[in-house]
C-alpha cells in the first residue's frame, strides 16, 4: 500500500531505528538526519515517514505531508542559522536521485553556484 514501510529501502530503516543516523529534528510525520556524505557544511535529509520513492509521487499522494517535509527544511535551516540555503529534490536517476524514497536536501553554510551543473 502507498506510504507503507519497505524493507529494501534504507530511508525506512533509518526511520524505524534499524540504521543508526545523526537525527536533527523529529515530527510525527518527518525526520531530518545529515548526510553520511555532506557537500557543504549543513547538507540535511529530510523526510516524510511514509515511503514514497520520490517528491512528485508523495506530492501526489499526500500534499500535506508533501507541506510538511518543506516546513521542516525551512526549521533545519533556521537552526543552524543559515540565511540562504537550497532545497533540492533529485527526482530520477539522470537528476542524480540514488534513494528511493522523497528527500529534500538541505544545503548551506557556504556559498552556492548556481545553476548547480
Ligand atoms: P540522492 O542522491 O538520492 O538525492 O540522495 C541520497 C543521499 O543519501 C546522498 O546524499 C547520500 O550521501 C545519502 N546517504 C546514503 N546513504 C546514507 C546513509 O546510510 N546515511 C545517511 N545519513 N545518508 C546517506
Ligand atoms: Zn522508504
């Protein structure tokens, strides 16, 4: 069933605590962990409990959820102080999307080129 916890998917274990993760934030609907593998020096996932493979699907499917990954992207940010950041959705393997379930990015701490290339 969508939303539905899968075994295969590392983000899922992350949630239920089976993979150990460096957790920021924690809400009833989301978690915010930094990345095993930081390019700046806030590099932030958040994500939605529920297991959706990417951004679009879980905006499909529960927008509101979809509203409460951003907000919590927003609350990161406002932590660790950042007055610019970037949010970053990779969505499909040419854009670089390697975890299959919805991630946004946060990113700061440094300056960000843009377009990012
Ligand atoms: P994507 O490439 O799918 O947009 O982003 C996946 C992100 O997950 C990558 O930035 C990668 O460094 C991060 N990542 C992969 N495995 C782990 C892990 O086991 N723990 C954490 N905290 N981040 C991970
Ligand atoms: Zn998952």
């Amino acid at each position: 069933m969508a939303g539905e916890p899968q075994d295969d998917c590392l983000f899922c274990r992350i949630v239920e605590g089976h993979v150990p993760a460096t957790i920021v934030r924690e809400t009833e609907t989301t978690v915010a962990f930094r990345d095993i593998n930081p390019q700046a020096p806030t590099h932030v996932l958040v994500i939605p409990k529920a297991h959706y493979p990417d951004a679009a699907a879980l905006a499909a499917a529960e927008p509101t959820l979809a509203a409460d990954v951003l907000r919590e992207a927003r609350s990161v940010a406002d932590e660790d102080k950042l007055e610019s950041y970037r949010i970053v959705f990779n969505t499909g393997a040419g854009a670089g999307q390697t975890v299959w379930h919805a991630h946004a990015h946060v990113l700061g701490g440094r300056g960000l080129q843009w377009p990012p290339g």
